[in-house]
C-alpha cells in the first residue's frame, strides 16, 4: 500500500513572496531552511509542471549564487523572481 503526501498548492491569483516562501517550506524535507534541487523538484511536481527535474536544475543553475546546492533564505527573492519569469506563476511585483 503506498502513501501518498498531500500538499498545500499555491494561494490563487497573484502571490507574494511571503506567501511562495510559505508554500516551499512545506517540502523542505529535512527542514534544514534550505531547499534543495530535490526538494524544488518536487514542488514542480505538485503543480502538474512538465519537465519539472529540468525547471528544477536550471532555477538552481540561475539562483544558487553561493553554489551550496540549495536556496538559502537569502536567495529566495530570486527563487521568487525566477519564478515569475521563466515558469510563468502569478506574483506580485517585487518591490527591490
């Protein structure tokens, strides 16, 4: 018998970035703070995004400035950015 894990989607209309760090948090698996491209795969996943391992690899790729293999706290407003851009999610302006 497999378990499957429910999780939150994301709130309709247009998000903040509070909201998107809110709703990433839930696959933080190790809950170390960090998302890992592991971890951003699967929240792909869980919005029924194709290729989502490649949209993985290359947010990592385009956000992971410190090249640790995760997205710290400091990096999530370009998490957020990359996002809005290049996977087409509804976001509120960011305010920099």
């Amino acid at each position: 018998m497999a378990f499957m894990r429910y999780y939150r989607g994301l709130p309709q209309g247009e998000t903040t970035v509070e909201e998107f760090r809110a709703w990433l948090s839930q696959f933080d698996a190790d809950g170390d703070g960090r998302i890992s491209r592991e971890e951003l795969e699967e929240a792909l996943r869980s919005l029924n995004l194709w290729f989502a391992w490649w949209k993985a690899r290359e947010a990592m790729r385009a956000v992971d400035a410190n090249r640790n293999g995760a997205v710290d706290a400091d990096e999530m407003g370009r998490l957020y950015a990359f996002a809005h851009k290049h996977l087409h999610l509804k976001m509120n302006q960011l305010e920099e």
